[in-house]
C-alpha cells in the first residue's frame, strides 16, 4: 500500500484511510444574518438552512463560549469580557496614578499596554476606561475567550472544543481572518488537507463583516461585495474538498448574531448629571446597550435605581427571573449588583462612534438578532442554538458528545 511520510518522519498516514476519514469544514461568518445569505449565490444554493438562537447578551465572548463548550452562559459564566475582580486586576499598580486623569492619550496607551500582553489582542473597553476615573480601573479584570494563538483549553471547568480535539489527538487547523485585513486573499491560500498534511477538522474565522456591518449595514452594496467574494472564494474549496472526500465531507458556515440598525443613543453621563450626579461617583461598566453598576451602600442604589427608571420604555434592569429566561444566570456580582439593559435599536452614546449604525447585544427572541447556519447535510430544525455548534463537530467527527454539554447535533 502506498503510503506518504511527512518530511519531519514523525507521523506516517495510509493513504486508503485517511481518504475514508471524515473531513469537517467549518466556516464562521461573524454576525451574518439568515437574510444576507441571498447576496452569496453559492451559499443561497443550500438547501438546509436554519436560523441560530444568539445568546443574551448577544456580544462575541458570550457567544464564543456557547459555541465552544456546548454549554449555556450560567455556566461557562463568560457573558461579558470585563468583570468586577480588585483582586486579580491587572490594573492594580495603577491606582496611585491619579494624575493620569488629565490625559485621555497617556489612559488609551497605559490600556493597551497592560491589556495586549494578556490576550494578544486589545479588547473591547478603551473608550469606557478613557472614561472612567484611573482609580476605578482596579476594580476590573476581564476574560477573552481565544480561538487564535494558543485558544482556551477550558472556560470554567468546561473543555472547549480545540481542548477536546487536542485530548484525542484529532490534528485541526484554525485560521483566523479578522478585520482590517481583508479575507479574500487569505481564504484563496486555504486548501482541503491532503495526504501530507491531514487535519480532520479546518475551522475558518471570518471577523471582516461584522466590522463593515456595523458601519453600513448588511444590506449595502460595500457589504454584499465582501460576502460575493467570500461566498465565491469557498465555493472554491468546497469543491476541491468534495472532490477528495466524497461523502466523507461535512461543510457548514455559520454565524453567532444578527445587527440591528440604531435608532436611538442614549448618554447616560448627560442623563446622571441632569438629576445632580456624576456618572463617575459610581463604579459602573458600560457596554453598547448596557450599563451595569457595582453599589458601595444601598444609598447609591437608591440613587441609581431612581435616576434609570427615567430611562422607561428604552429598557429595564434584568432580573433573577428574566436572567434564567436564557439560561444566563450567575450567583455572584462580577457582571454587577445592577444591569441595565436598552432595548433593540437603543445604545448608549459615550462609547459608539459615530460611524456606527448597527448593533448587536439585543434580546435572542428578535429575529434580527438571529444568526444562521447553511450546511451540506440535513439539519433536525430551522432554529438551532449556539450550543450546539460544538456537538455537530464531534459526531461529525465520529467522537462521543460528552453529557454535560446542553447542545445536541445539528445533523438528521
């Protein structure tokens, strides 16, 4: 039988058995909504589509966890990025530097300097700590969850699925495209693995949209040109894995959450200071459509409550009850004692830039903020949630789904 060695020697592949090996490709659109999917003529040519549930709140590390651990928000516990924790802040030594204050460059440089070494990335939260007294950063940490570099093994006590992979030795590869580069050249080098560099599971992350969506919206001419040239570009490999592979070919694109356009922008420093407050006199974290609030004392409570329930008809704080709606749930305060959410279509100000016109973060029952899954096999329903993103790529694989996970596979 004719075999093929790796040039290194260190692993040698039967030719007939990897040709009968399972090879999934999966392909991640960022924010793709189910109706967008019209513009990429080769994507629209499936038959089995289905819309996904995004969770609440519908921001990328939230979502990320779900679709990488099978397993809901109240427990994976990544609903947002920045968490109150003094005591692990990577901010701690700055608590002293009062006199940074006055400089909103010397804040965005100390933010990206502290912040980049522990993700490889900057995260979301600059224009909020650029806000924010130097004396409140201590009080935060955050937690990205990573699908580049070296990605997260476990979020809490839960393997992901790059963890579960590497535990059965199941070789896969991730390339990551994120913005500003644009994806095209990159996907146009991505090739099917072949009998000298075998990867059962090819996992492509496509950042690009969700960044040009947010400034012009899914249904604009510079959107649809991006998606035509992506959907032309994995057609391509599509076809050069369906012709190795055969019916050992498992194909599915998919995103985390929708957009919806801003009809309305709240500042909510203005509206603190309109009742004789300083949004800065509370240690507080704002987020696109939330604002959440750590309280000292029950009088800032008081404060804050009264000063919010001017905000009626915009939105509502979340409750116990409506937490475990969504399964999104936690028994500390690390999100805060107090999270106020505005409604589709509102945001707050201080921290969208003014060439932004669409968000996401809204609630998973609004079809806009629905993502979508287009497949090559098909699919049990036409709504399917994120949690079960990581258990189609195990049975897919032909590997056991673990109990714990809430998802269960997409395939019939």
């Amino acid at each position: 039988m004719r075999k093929a060695r790796e040039r290194n020697g260190s692993q040698i592949f039967e030719r007939k058995k990897w040709a009968q090996m399972n090879f999934v490709l999966t392909v991640f659109i960022d924010a793709l909504k189910p109706e967008t999917v019209e513009y990429m003529e080769f994507l629209n040519s499936f038959e089995n589509v289905s819309r996904i549930k995004t969770e609440l709140p519908a921001y990328s590390n939230n979502c990320h966890a779900s679709m990488y651990t099978g397993v809901f928000p109240n427990k994976h516990k990544h609903h947002f990025i920045w968490k109150f924790r003094p005591e692990t802040s990577p901010f701690k030594l700055l608590s002293k530097l009062g006199v940074v204050n006055r400089s909103r460059r010397l804040k965005k440089f100390l933010y990206k300097s502290i912040c980049l070494p522990k993700s490889m990335v900057v995260p979301y939260g600059d224009v909020v700590f650029e806000n924010m007294p130097i004396s409140f950063w201590a009080n935060f940490d955050f937690d990205m969850v990573k699908f580049w570099g070296k990605p997260n093994s476990f979020i809490e006590s839960y393997p992901t699925i790059f963890e579960i992979l590497k535990r059965g030795k199941i070789p896969y590869r991730v390339i990551w495209i994120w913005t500003p580069f644009r994806p095209i050249k990159i996907l146009e080098r991505v090739n099917p693995p072949n009998n000298r560099d075998y990867r059962s599971w090819l996992y492509v992350f496509i950042g690009d949209i969700d960044y040009y969506a947010h400034k012009f919206g899914q249904d604009s001419p510079k959107i649809r040109e991006v998606l035509q040239k992506i959907d032309y570009t994995l057609e391509g490999i599509y076809s050069r894995s369906e012709k190795i592979f055969s019916d050992n070919f498992y194909f599915f694109v998919f995103s985390d959450h929708g957009q919806a356009e801003i009809r309305e922008k709240v500042e909510a420093s203005s509206l603190f200071s309109s009742h004789g407050r300083d949004l800065c006199d509370y240690i507080h974290f704002i987020d696109a459509n939330y604002l959440r609030f750590w309280f000292r004392n029950e009088r800032e409570k008081e404060e804050v409550e009264k000063i919010l329930s001017k905000l009626e008809g915009l939105g509502f704080t979340l409750d116990e009850e409506f937490l475990i709606k969504y399964h999104a749930e936690i028994s500390d305060n690390r999100y805060g004692d107090l999270i106020f959410y505005l409604d589709e279509g509102a945001v707050f100000q201080e921290i969208i830039p003014k060439d932004v016109r669409y968000m996401h973060g809204y609630l998973p029952d609004y079809p806009d903020s629905d993502g979508v899954c287009v497949a090559n096999r098909k699919i049990k329903g036409t709504r399917i949630k994120l949690q079960d993103i990581t258990p189609s790529i195990l049975q897919a694989l032909g590997l056991e789904i673990p109990d714990y996970m809430d998802g269960e596979p997409i395939w019939k």
